[in-house]
C-alpha cells in the first residue's frame, strides 16, 4: 500500500497558524541582525524628518564614486553590455585582478584563482561555503566585523572568538592563535586594516601568525578591504605575500567598496587556490549566477584606471582622522588608540557605563547610544556585536563639520553625566 503523509494547516479567524511540520529555519533564527545597518537606518529616519543628527555609524566612504569609473559603467550601458556574464566574472575583470594583485600586494594570481562576487559580505559568504564542513571551527579575533562570525553560522561552521585587549592594541597575537586551535579548526579570519578598531597589523606580526598557520595547517581568510586605507608610517603588507607556504594557505578578500566609494556597486573579489576558486565560482552559479556585469566594467576602471581620487580620498580621511583622534583623546572618561588604517575610532566607554544620567545609570552601551541618538542627536555604534561590550566605533566617513559638531555634543553628554 502507497504510505501518504499529509502537512495540516489550522486556520484560525485572525490567520493562518503553521503546524510544526512548518517550522521556519533554527539557522535563519539564529542570525543577529546587523546593528550598524539599523543605527545608520535610524539616522536616517531622523534626518528625513528634519531633525539635526550627526551620524557616525557611517561604514562608507561620503565621497561620491569617482567620474571616470562612472562613465565606464554608463559605456558599458550604452554598449549594451547588460546580460549574463561567466558566474565567476569576466575575463577582463579578473586579468585586472591579477594585475592589482601583482602590483599592490604582491601575490601572484591567474586568472582561474579569482572569484568576482557581489561585494565582499558574498565573498566571505562564498569562502566559508566552500571550505566549511559543519561544526568546523574558524578563529574570529575580537574585536570583529560583527558579520563574520553570522556568516561563518550560516555556512555550519562554529565562530571561535578570541579576545585581544587594548594593551595589545587590539590585534591577534601569534601565542593566541596557536593556543586557540583545535582538531576542529579549519580557518582564522585576518582582518587588516581592521574594522572597527582601525588597526593595521605590521609585517612582523603577520610573518609570527603566518608560521603558526602552517605549522598548524589551517587556513587565513584576508580580507583586505580597506587595504588602500592606511595612513602614517604603517604599510599594508598581505599575509599571503610571506612565502610560498603561507600563500597557499590564504584566501585573499577585497572589494571596491571603501577605497573607490563603490558601496552600493557590490563588487568583491578573492584571491586563492585554483581548487577553492572553483567551488566557489560553483556555488555562486546557482545562488546568484554572476556579478552585476555593468558594475563589473566599472571595476576594470577603477583598477586600471587613474588612482588620483584614491589619495584625493585617502588624505582627507587622513585629515578628519587625526582630528577625531586628537579630540577623543582630550576627553575626560573615554579612551581610545590611534587608528592607522580605515576609517574608524575604537573608544573604550567603560567608565561612563558607571555614571549616571538624569538620575539613573548609563549601565550598558546600548544604553549610553540610546540616550545620545534621542537627546543629543547623535548616532554611534555600540560595539557588543563587535565582540566589546564597552566600546562605541565612530566613523570618520563624515565632513569635518559634522565630526566637529558631533564630538562637541558628545563631550557635551559626558559633562552632563553624574
């Protein structure tokens, strides 16, 4: 006899009520949504609505995409370049790539070893796809991205944090990444320049972090995204370019986004071996079956193009970051380290977590950046998703007037407090 399983669906007057068969995805559930999204949304709301608030959530560039790069997109428009492309990119891309790579950061790539995607979160969300198993370990130094540790979730691998203090700048030493690797490790994300703390990590700290991956055999994610974005003394060194050994165990990640100001463009690329870049090129062939083709023509621009606006760029963050810093650092209750790479301030907020305002404590910093988006116009990051409970990110992606007139009200909330 033919067994049939029937599905029942309860209707009630007010809707439908699912029965358990129904249930919806534990994975999706579990899935934090992006807290910086929301405050940078919040601003917005609020200043749609005429109300003077001063953002510094921002996490792109407030320049606009440069000329050039624009016109090579409304070519590519005119030229009818607006169908599918290869899943993986286009040719022409991907020799730009190489190109990049082989100039700025001294990998040596082909062509079959890139992965051209939809911005650097699809990227990440292709690496982990295609060398996670489930409940593999990836090492996730705090503080992090606050997407890594989301993405590695939904590719069934476990986030392993690590805590790295102020006292050590924020950066992941070799002596924790080896004390933190198990059987189960399959990979460490390595982010430099970093968001949010701003910090780059120097040739001799990667080579340490380096020796320890290959002894222990695991994998470096690198992404490099804000890689054009270093300032003073320090230089972008990528950890792949150490030696033969190291390279093949890295995957290399970056993107237009923050040093072209292509946010909304979405174009990321990696970097890695020719078995990994073609599962992931597989995997994207059926999630989204190729980047934005015209986007792609404009990233060719930008690569190959003039860099002028880069530096142009680069040296007015550079401006707005020392001032920031400076500021910060004459304000009672908060500290911070000075940022070298990015566009971001980290600042420890811990003491006025005890102070008090209008008569009750500030207590957590989702608190302290409730009070100062509703009564002192101003939105920050609180940085727990970020693996710091104590700390807010602001970002200098913003005019100088605004980062004026916003630390003045945010000085101005720390005069208020008890």
């Amino acid at each position: 006899m033919k067994r049939i399983t029937f599905c029942f669906i309860v209707i009630h007057r007010k809707g439908l009520v699912y029965d358990m068969a129904l249930t919806l995805s534990k994975k999706a559930q579990a899935v934090k949504p992006s807290s910086t999204l929301a405050i940078t949304a919040k601003a917005k709301e609020l200043k749609a609505q005429g109300i003077d608030v001063v953002g510094f959530g921002a996490g792109e560039p407030d320049f606009n995409t440069p000329e050039n790069i624009n016109n090579a997109a409304i070519k590519a428009i005119n030229d009818g370049f607006t169908k599918y492309t290869p899943a993986s990119g286009i040719e022409e891309l991907k020799k730009a790539i190489c190109k990049k790579f082989e100039s700025f950061n001294h990998l040596t790539y082909q062509p079959n070893q890139i992965v051209i995607s939809n911005g650097g979160k699809h990227s990440l969300t292709n690496i982990f796809t295609a060398i996670l198993n489930p409940d593999d370990e990836v090492i996730i130094p705090a503080p992090f991205w606050l997407s890594y540790p989301e993405i590695v979730k939904l590719a069934g691998g476990v986030p392993v944090l690590v805590r790295c203090d102020k006292s050590q700048n924020y950066k992941l030493t070799a002596e924790q990444l080896e004390e933190a690797i198990t059987d189960k490790t399959k990979a460490v994300i390595l982010n430099t320049p970093n968001n949010p703390t701003g910090m780059v990590y120097s040739r001799e700290e990667l080579k340490a972090i380096a020796d320890v991956v290959i002894k222990k055999d695991i994998y470096v994610v690198a992404d490099e995204m804000y890689e054009n974005l270093i300032y003073g003394e320090s230089e972008h060194v990528s950890i792949g370019s150490l030696g033969e050994e190291i390279y093949k165990r890295t995957i290399t990640c970056s993107g237009v986004a923050k040093s072209y100001a292509m946010t909304g463009w979405r174009i990321g690329y990696t970097g890695s071996s020719v078995e990994i870049a073609k599962l992931m090129g597989s995997v994207q062939s059926h999630q989204t079956s190729n980047p934005n083709s015209i986007a792609q023509k404009a990233t060719v621009e930008a690569l190959l193009g003039p860099q002028d606006t880069v530096d142009v760029m680069k040296n007015e963050f550079n401006k707005r970051r020392q001032y920031m810093y400076e500021r910060l650092s004459k304000m009672p209750l908060i500290d911070a380290v000075e940022p070298t790479g990015a566009f971001y301030c980290f600042v420890d907020i811990s003491e006025l977590l005890n102070k008090s305002y209008k008569g009750t404590q500030v207590e957590t910093v989702e608190k302290l950046a409730a009070i100062l988006i509703e009564d002192y116009n101003v939105a920050v990051i609180p940085c727990r998703d970020f693996g710091f409970e104590d700390h807010i990110r602001l970002s200098y992606a913003i005019s100088l007037e605004q980062i004026t007139k916003g630390l003045d009200r945010i000085e101005q909330f720390i005069h208020d407090l008890a």
